[in-house]
C-alpha cells in the first residue's frame, strides 16, 4: 500500500515535539511513534481528528498516497 505519513513533516512546521503532541491528543508517545513512522494498518477518525485539530492542518497533510503497484484491487 502507498501510504505516506506525514506526521514528522507537520511537526517541524508546527515546531512542535512528538512528546508534546501526544500529551495533548491523550495518545502514548509509542503509538504516535507508530503513526509517524507508517507502522500502523489503521487510523481512528478521532485520532485523525484529535491530530487534526492540534496541528491544524487537514487530514490530507498528514496523510498522502503515491501508487506503488502493490495494490491488489488496482487493475488497469
């Protein structure tokens, strides 16, 4: 699957500390963690939401897609 996360990216913009974020949103720092890095299969919209919110960006700020051909469901 080809998709990106970028949570790393909105909190250097936001000049912010993952630690911080995490406190803020009621998140463990380990699973903010997994987040930032792309290690997770699925997103709570209230998290999303929650990071969203803190962030002030869109879901789409944090989360991007570039076509890999991984897909199995993309058929051309």
């Amino acid at each position: 699957m080809g998709i990106i996360v970028n949570l790393d990216v909105m909190l250097a913009k936001r000049k912010m500390a993952s630690n911080v974020l995490a406190e803020r949103i009621g998140l463990s720092e380990n699973n903010l963690s997994r987040i930032k890095k792309g290690h997770i299969k699925a997103i709570r919209f209230s998290t999303l939401g929650a990071l969203c919110r803190e962030l002030d960006c869109k879901p789409g700020d944090l989360l991007d897609y570039e076509r890999d051909g991984s897909d199995d469901w993309d058929e051309d």
